[in-house]
C-alpha cells in the first residue's frame, strides 16, 4: 500500500502540484496537461526527486527506503529508451534490471543470467537478445525496457507515456503484456491517450493546476463534461472512425 | 580478440627492452652483470614496464571518464585533471614536497569540482569546454611559475610538462605497478556498475546504485593514478582517448567487455611510443613520449570529432 500524506513539489524553488493525499490503488492511470508534474510524481515516487510531506510504502517511510529497497519497489520504464553506449546488447541491457539483488562484487551469477532469458522469452524479445540497443525500433525498445523492468522484480512497475513513440500494432501489443504484467505487479501508467485510458478501465487520477482528482470509477471521468472541466477544452465522446481495438 | 592481445602485449613487452639508441643483443637477458645485461634488466626493463603500467592507468582513466560523463572525448586530459595534476607535480619540485601528494590533491580538487560542476550543466559539451577552460586556468599557473623560475628550473620544468618515460623508474615503478592493478581490477569488479552508468545517472538510480559514491570513488581512483604517473613522468596525452576509442572500434561491445582490452591497449600504445621515442633519439637526447603520443593522438581525436559531427 502506497500512501501520499500532504504531498508537495517544488523543482528549484517552483511550486508544481499538492498538497496531494491519496490511497494508491493497486492499478492507476495518472493522466493530465502537459506540465502538470506527472512524470515528476512518478519519478518521486521512484526516489529520484525530493518532496514535501509524507510517502508512506506499507508501514514504512518511503524516504527512509535505501536506494536498493526503493529499486525492489518501484521499476520506472520512460517513454523512450535513452541509451548512450550504442554497443549495449539487449541481454546484457536486461540483465542490469536485477542489479539490485546482484552480489556487490561478483555482479550476476547464473541464475540471473537464466532468469534473463525467461524474462526475454516471456517478453518475446529473446531472437533480439544479441541485438545492440542502437538498433532497435521503439516499439522493440520499448520491449525491451519493459523486459529491464521485469527482472527488476520490483512490486510496482511506472510506465511513463509508453505507446508515446508506438505504431497501432506496437501500442496493442504493450496493452497485452500490460494486462499480463498487472497479474504479478501493481502498475501506475502516465499517458495522454484517453482512448487508451479508457480502454484498460483502471481507476484513473488527473493532475493539473497542481491538484489531483481521483476517479475509482473511471467512467466518471470519461464525460464531455468532466473531460471539458479538466482539460479546458470541449469533448465529444462518439467513437472515432478509425480507433485501434486494444482487445 | 582478447587472447591474441595479450600474446601480443607478452611479445612486445619482451622485445621493447632490446629496442634502443643502444640496440642491445640476447646475451643482455642472459649476462645480468655485463653492461649491455644493466642497461636491460635496471633501465631498459623497468622503464618499459613503467610504460605499460602507465598506459593501463591512462586508458582505463579515459574508459571511465567517457562513461562517467557518457561522452567520447572525455579524459582526464580534455577534463585539465592532468593539468591540475602536472601544475601540483611542478609546485612540489619548487616546495620541496611530495610531487604524488602534491598532484593527486591538484588532481582530486579538479575532479571535486568536475563533479560538482557537471550537475549544474546541462550538456557534456559544457563540460568538456569547462575542462578546456581549466586546462588552460592550470598552464597558466605554470607559465606563472616559469616567469618566476630560475633558467635551470625552467628548462627542466620544461623537459617535465612534454612527458617522458627516461626518469629513473625504479623508485616509482613499483607505486604505478600498483595503481594499475588497483585500477584493472576495480574498473573490472565494477564493470556492471559502469555499464549502469553509461545509461545515465538516473536510469543507473533507479536501479539501485548510488551513482554520485561510485562516479566519485572511480575517479578519485584515476586521479591518483594519473597523479602517480604525472609526477613520475610528466603529463602524457591522449593514451586515455586512443586506447578506449580503438578497443571500441575492434570490439563493438558495451563497456563491461572493454576493461581488459583497453588496459592492453593503452599498455601497448605507451611501450610503443616510448620505443619509438628511445629509436629517436639524438645528440639533443631523446624525443618525450609525450610528444609521440600527441602526434599519434591529435589526428586520432580530429577523427573522432569528425566522426561525431
């Protein structure tokens, strides 16, 4: 159970959202402008950046987590694959998702290696095991880092904007092994798709002008009217002549 | 690949010793007491050795400082640690005092303040004209030095800041024989948390490493060493750019795969630059490693920056 007590941001000294209090239910949606702080929250949550207030994880305060702790409990995959050794294989890129249980000295044995291989396999990533990241398409990438993410072990994966950068086939095929990986993890998914949002039917929060809203049961959200109220601008919900069938 | 590296690295180790302005035969390896046997076994092997050891140090110090601050032309050279460190080795002749203490500190506050700099900038290529900039802060202080220097300080000053190998290894080899192993086996120990690294600092947190702890650890390692060889032999460039970047060409792997072949390389870049230097010489002496190497590296690093652009 994730907790935000009286949560509040400031980057630099600038204000950007809370005071924020709210139970995290098991799968979340986190949707809203472009500014708003989304990414911020989920990076704050992962221990990247400081906060006011209180983050409580199970009985214990997130900020008193180590750094190890922190990586076995939340695994973040970013839009998009930002790597800057391009000889980086996808094994190898995998295999550093379980740093955190690898021996300090020894690095991975074996059975992480192994595990690895699962991981791909599930992934159906594992013919790109040899592949160096530099040439992988986003939608492979964006595999990959989910595959990184799982051998992390962590309880909560956060997926920031991850069919940002993806083609109809691709952005099915993550909504599939989303719903797979929902069995074994709890998941918090930024997106700006509302089509998407909708589709999965998690509870959904909007973060803009620095409050949160909370919706358990997202068809609340999903009305011309909350949607125009939010967002500031008018909705119309018919379907689209073309739409991808995420089923 | 690795394999016939080290073949070669064996051959070449044994063979650079004969290499000279005095060619020397087998019966020097054979004849320990004989004239041609000293010049081998108490200048010659020991000055080569100094070499290797020395080119272990430089590589893997740019290895890590490209994947430290993921950027192909970082090395304590470009980033001015050797400047810092040459300025600190020059002081200490002229204070009387540890020329290893007195540039490993010039070295280690340059790196301190690297670091701290580097989370205030937005690109690695500020960084890199930061480097350049204290480059040039730190020859300053030595020409500063050399205004206020008498004519025999100046000249060997001078002899100093081009690098050579022809000091009299002996004392310091076994001090550099150290930071390299030291160097080699920690960059090696740690070759996972550097391929974290080269992923950026936040990718690297996120999965549980303390990046600040290990980026300062590592390059307070390379400071050191540099600092040791620096005041030893005098700054010697671009070793730390060639090697990596060649092993990378030849490789095609990730920086966990890399350790072992850069420190091979570099090894072997040194040797042979300073063999080259030992075959040049003439009535004015010898020519400075440092200046072979400069020759060799600065087409290298036009390359490079051509390469990237």
């Amino acid at each position: 159970m994730i907790r935000l007590e009286e949560v509040v941001c400031r980057l630099g000294g600038r204000y950007l959202f809370g005071p924020i209090s709210l139970d995290l239910p098991p799968h979340l949606i986190l949707i809203g402008p472009n500014g708003a702080g989304k990414s911020t929250l989920a990076k704050m949550l992962c221990g990247l950046l400081p906060y006011e207030g209180r983050i409580a994880y199970g009985d214990q305060n997130l900020s008193a987590l180590s750094l190890r702790e922190r990586a076995e409990a939340f695994a973040y995959v970013p839009p998009k694959l930002e790597q800057f050794d391009d000889h980086l294989r996808v094994r190898e890129f995998v295999l550093l998702g379980a740093f955190a249980q690898a021996d300090r000295w020894r690095g991975f044995d074996a059975t992480e290696t192994a595990h690895a291989d699962e991981v791909m396999r599930q992934s159906q990533i594992a013919h790109l095991a040899d592949r160096p990241l530099g040439t992988l398409s986003s939608g492979e990438a964006q595999l990959v880092m989910t595959a990184q993410a799982m051998m992390q072990r962590s309880r909560m994966l956060v997926f920031d904007e991850p069919t940002a950068h993806l083609d109809p086939l691709h952005a099915r095929q993550f909504v599939h092994r989303f719903a797979s990986l929902k069995a074994a993890h709890h998941t918090l998914l930024i997106t700006h798709d509302l089509q998407l949002a909708r589709a999965l039917g998690d509870p959904v929060a909007f973060l803009g002008d620095g409050v949160l809203h909370y919706f358990e049961a997202p068809e609340r959200l999903f009305t011309p009217q909350m949607l125009e109220r939010l967002y500031g601008v008018r909705f119309e919900l018919t379907p689209l002549h073309v739409s991808i069938r995420y089923d | 690949m690795t394999k016939w590296l080290v073949v070669l690295t064996l051959l070449v180790l044994l063979l650079a010793p004969f290499v000279g302005g005095m060619p020397l035969g087998i019966e020097a390896l054979l004849e320990p007491t004989s004239l041609e046997g000293r010049i081998f076994w108490e200048l010659r092997l020991p000055r080569v050795m100094l070499g290797f050891f020395g080119g272990v140090i430089l590589a893997l110090g740019g290895l890590i400082f490209q994947t430290i601050f993921r950027n192909a032309l970082m090395t304590p050279y470009t980033l001015g640690v050797s400047g810092a460190a040459t300025l600190g080795c020059a002081l200490s002749i002229a204070l009387g005092v540890s020329g290893v203490l007195m540039g490993f500190t010039s070295a280690a506050f340059s790196v301190l303040l690297l670091l701290l700099l580097s989370t205030k900038l937005r690109s690695a290529e500020a960084l890199l004209l930061l480097g350049i900039a204290l480059s040039l802060f730190y020859g300053a202080a030595l020409m500063l030095f050399y205004h206020f220097a008498d004519a025999l300080q100046v000249y060997s000053l001078l002899r100093y800041t081009m690098g050579s190998l022809s000091a009299d290894a002996s004392g310091g080899l076994w001090l550099i024989g150290a930071c390299a192993a030291a160097t080699l086996l920690i960059a090696y120990a740690w070759r996972h948390r550097l391929a974290l690294l080269s992923l950026g600092a936040q990718s690297a947190a996120l999965r549980g490493l303390h990046v600040k702890r290990t980026e300062t650890a590592l390059l307070l390692l390379v400071s050191f060493g540099v600092a040791a060889l620096i005041s030893i032999a005098g700054p010697i460039g671009f070793v730390g750019l060639v090697a990596p970047h060649l092993v990378r060409l030849l490789y095609r792997r990730s920086v966990a795969h890399l350790i072992v072949p850069t420190a091979l390389v570099g090894g072997l870049f040194l040797v042979a630059a300073d063999t080259l230097a030992r075959v040049l010489s003439g009535s004015s002496g010898e020519v400075s490693v440092g200046i072979i190497t400069a020759l060799v590296g600065t087409p290298f690093f036009i390359f490079l920056v051509m390469r990237r652009a």
